[in-house]
C-alpha cells in the first residue's frame, strides 16, 4: 500500500485482519522490517490512542518514530490555498509536508474537519495536499471523513469477540454535549459493508450519513427495534451531516443502558473512545464483562502495526 486512508486502499481486508491478529499474538515476530526506516507523525488534533498505538506499532516492527504536534512542536500550520499568510500561521502546509517527505519514509497525519464547510471537508482537503506534497507513503491518523485505523481495529475486535458467523452490528448514535466529526461512524460504515456482518445505522431524524457512505444499509429511526437481537453495540455520537455540524437533537433516551442492552442477543459493548461516562453510555455497561472497548483499544496498536508491515513490505520491493 503507498496509502492508507480508507477501506478502498486496502486490497485485501482479510488479509489485514489476519495480519493484525497474528501480530497480537506475537507482536515483534517482525522487529527487523522497519530496521532504518523513519516514520514521522503529525497531529494538528489532540491525540492519545492513535498516538500512542501507532507509535508502539511501528516500534514493534523496528521503524524510528518522530512526533511533532502542530503549533508546540512545529509552527503554526496554514491548510488553504492561495491565501494571504498574513496572521497567526507562520508555514504553510506545502512546505511542513515537502519538508517532512525529505525526512521521513513513511508519514502519518491526523487532523479533524472545521464542521463549517462541508464540501471542502469532504474532498479531504487538508490529507490529499499533505499526500502529494510529501510524496511519500502516508497513513491517515484520523481525517475530516474517516479513521481508518480504528476501522480495522474494530473489525479485527468483531472477529476476535464473535459468536456467530456473520453478527449482527448495529451503530447507534447518542447524545453529546458537543457537535462532534461524522468520521467515525462514516468509516465504521464503509469497514462494515466489507465484512461479513450484518449491519443496522439507527439514530433520530436528521443525524443522517452521506448517502457515499451508508449506500443500501438499512437505517432505523426507533433505537430500541435497531437493537433487537444485536450481537455488538456501537455507540458514538456525531453531529448532523444534512445541516452541516450542527447538534439538532439532545435526546437523552439514547443514552446505552442496561435496559437497552437486554433487548440484544447478549451483545458486546463497544465505543472508539474517549466516551462520556452517563452520557453516552452507563457505567453499569461500561464497566460490565459485555463491554470490550479496552480490547478494542488494544487492538489499535495490532491494526496499526499490520498496515505499516504492509506498507513497509511494499516500500522495501519498490525500491
């Protein structure tokens, strides 16, 4: 793979997810493929599990690893095009990425969507110039669309935790004092739709994903019908994608609780974190043997290690 943003880079998903698992049981199998290599990460967000799992991922596979937060460890970065830098930004985003490409061999970037304009969050803006300015292997972070990362951290969880040939997922939205990305439950979707689930969307009126994204998945608007015989839960918040960002609906009922847990075919609990306790979730499903969101945790630093294996393997036959 020369990138890594989305489930359409990946050519093979199963091959991935086996890879992830064979690197959690044994997780420096392969400490020598990165040996002399150096990956650079760049965070114009705040960060602890995809810092932290992707940097012991590539650890793992002998990779030196450079960490720059974009305005404490770098300038201040400016994204936009043609624009006049003539305030708080001191380099643009051409140069930083340019400038890194002759560092580094392999990069990643996370950086989130302003939630003000939706078509130029959603051509990916900021990725796609970082991508062809460093014009080296790249690992998307989290963007303004997608987090691929923790995609396949699900999926490797879903395969690990299930019970059934092909589960029954439903992703639920619930409440959030914040307006929050649609990047998670967008990439949760397009991973899902590759995989040998069955998958349910449900959340009110007006929290609707991009058509791009959610295709022939069927969406249901009463959350207790969505999970009905649910063998995962999925919880995560976003805000509205038809009015761009916007929260249009507070209703606490979605909240996962006990209750709603006991409609499912004895379900596991998951959620990318960080989650608010009470808020999205109870704790009395949080901290239950039904919740496996530490697991899904850890598997961030297998999925991680299992795509930078890949892209390493691709970057030492090319050259």
């Amino acid at each position: 793979m020369k990138r890594f943003t989305s489930v359409h880079d990946v050519p093979n998903i199963d091959d991935l997810v086996r890879s992830a698992r064979e690197f959690k049981s044994a997780p420096r199998r392969s400490e020598s493929l990165g040996s002399g290599l150096t990956m650079g990460l760049l965070f114009l967000n705040p960060s602890l599990r995809t810092r932290m799992s992707t940097h012991i991922a590539a650890r793992n596979l002998g990779i030196d690893v450079m960490v720059l937060n974009v305005g404490n460890d770098t300038w201040s970065i400016e994204t936009r095009d043609g624009i006049l830098m003539d305030g708080a930004a001191g380099e643009h985003m051409k140069e930083a990425a340019g400038v890194l490409g002759r560092y580094c061999d392999l990069l990643g970037i996370r950086t989130f969507p302003g939630l003000v304009d939706r078509d130029y969050d959603y051509a990916e803006t900021v990725l796609e110039s970082f991508i062809t300015s460093c014009n080296k292997p790249v690992v998307s972070l989290e963007s303004a669309t997608r987090h691929p990362l923790q995609s396949l951290a699900d999926l490797v969880t879903i395969d690990e935790h299930k019970q059934t040939p092909r589960p029954k997922v439903v992703l639920t939205w619930a409440a959030h004092p914040k307006a929050l990305p649609q990047a998670v439950p967008n990439s949760f979707v397009e991973w899902m739709r590759r995989a040998p689930v069955d998958l349910v969307i449900t959340h009110p009126e007006g929290y609707e994903l991009a058509e791009e994204f959610v295709g022939d998945v069927p969406v249901e608007y009463n959350q207790d019908v969505a999970l009905d015989g649910a063998d995962f839960v999925y919880a995560k918040n976003w805000s509205s994608y038809r009015d761009y960002g916007k929260i249009v609906n507070t209703d606490p009922t979605w909240q996962i609780t006990r209750n709603k847990m006991a409609r499912t075919a004895q379900a596991k609990f998951m959620h990318c974190l960080p989650v608010r306790r009470n808020v999205i979730v109870a704790d009395d499903v949080l901290d239950s043997a039904s919740s496996i969101v530490l697991d899904e945790a850890e598997n961030r630093i297998y999925a991680a290690q299992a795509v930078l294996a890949a892209m390493v393997q691709d970057l030492r036959s090319s050259s």
